[in-house]
C-alpha cells in the first residue's frame, strides 16, 4: 500500500487547475439545472422528483474530477433530462391517469374511527408509522379520528371528530396497547389490527372485521385543545 498513490498519485497543480475551474462549472450548471425544474424547495418532492434531482448529481459529479469527460456531454445529458422531467410534469398536469401513475394516489388509511383495511394490507406503511403520525398530530385514539388521509407525497392529514363525536376507539399511544387477558361486562374493546371497536363475551374473540384476536381497552376521550 502506497499512500502516496491513494492521494496524489499523478495530481499535480496543472491538474488541480482544472478540478477548480471544472467544480465552478458543474457547480453553476445544477444551480440553472435545478432552476429550471421549476421547483422552488425540496419540501414536497415527490419520489418521482427525488429521482430527477439524484440522476443531476450524479451526471454533474463525475465530469467535476475526470479529466477524460468533457463537459459538453454533462451539459447535453443534463438538458436531456430536465426536457424530459418538463415533458412529463406537463403530461402529468394535463392527463389525471398518469399523475397516478407517477405520483400516486392519495390512500385513506382510516375511515370512521377505524383503519381501511385494503391499504394496511398493501404494506405502504406499517401500523406503527401510521400510529406514530396520528399521535404526532394530536391523537390519542382512533376515535377521534374521522378520516386519515396518507397524501401522494408521504405527508398524513387528518380530520378530526369534534368533541361531541368522539367515539370509542384503538389508543394509539404503546402503553395503552396492552392486549387483554379476560374481559369486564358492558366495556369496549379495539381491534389492535384494524381498530374495530366490540363488547366482547372472551379475550381471544375473533374480529368479524379483519379476522385477528388481539384486544386493548378501547378509550373514548377527547382531544386536548
Ligand atoms: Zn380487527
């Protein structure tokens, strides 16, 4: 092993020249890249965006440090690409179909007071990241929640119940989620898998509604405001 080899090899200030003048290029080149998407931050990027904006970096990181890569063929594969992202962005604002195709759909992932079981089966999320959203925005339960939305960009809205709607539900905090060993008369208990809210006669009674045997204490109170 020659540590000369690894850092310096055959580099010399010639060299160190042109990685200077070749950064300030590429450097210059993302930036007008970058604006000409169209995109004003990188809050709400789609993955479809996320995607175009690694494809830049990786076509502007190679030409900034090898000699051998001239940077006309940077600039036309760059120009390619942000032709194309504005071709698409257009086709996609003017044809619903592919917007769902390339975006995605917004998916309801709870319906009164309960999960929707066709999405938590399709695994785009799992229970607890779903849990986690609905307590960071407030939740202590299912109950309180009328409709959870999961957006096309990843972000969850929610809407609640008002007060005098709140109904039993699944609580959403782990250390209410205790699965029970017998069961009391006249209580509520939630289905852990799917928030269906039952009397139940025994512990391990099966849910009618997603067919799991699992039950928490269901709880019905209100919102903290
Ligand atoms: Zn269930």
């Amino acid at each position: 092993m020659d540590l000369w080899t690894i850092f310096i090899h055959d580099t010399d200030w010639n060299f160190i020249g042109e990685l200077l003048l070749r950064c300030l290029i590429m450097y210059t080149m993302i930036i007008v890249f970058l604006r000409l998407t169209g995109k004003r931050g990188v809050r709400q990027l789609s993955i479809f965006e996320v995607a175009i904006i690694l494809a830049l970096g990786s076509i502007a990181g190679d030409p900034m440090f090898d000699e051998t890569l001239p940077l006309i063929q940077a600039f036309i594969v760059m120009s390619v690409i942000i032709l194309l992202y504005r071709l698409t962005t257009y086709l996609t604002m003017k044809y619903q179909p592919f917007e769902d195709l390339l975006e995605g759909k917004p998916l309801y992932i709870v319906e009164d007071g309960m999960m929707v079981l066709r999405h938590i089966a399709q695994g785009k999320m799992s229970h607890d990241e779903f849990f986690a959203e609905m307590r960071q925005q407030g939740a202590e339960h299912l109950g309180q929640i009328r409709t959870g939305l999961l957006e096309s960009d990843g972000k969850f809205s929610i809407l609640f119940y008002s007060p005098e709607e709140v109904r039993y539900g699944l609580p959403l905090f782990p250390k209410d989620q205790k699965i029970i060993k017998e069961v009391e008369p006249h209580t509520y208990y939630a289905c852990l898998h799917c928030g269906n809210v039952v009397l139940l006669s025994t512990p391990d009674e099966i849910c009618q509604r997603c067919y799991s045997c699992k039950w928490i204490l269901a709880l019905n109170t209100q919102r903290q405001t």
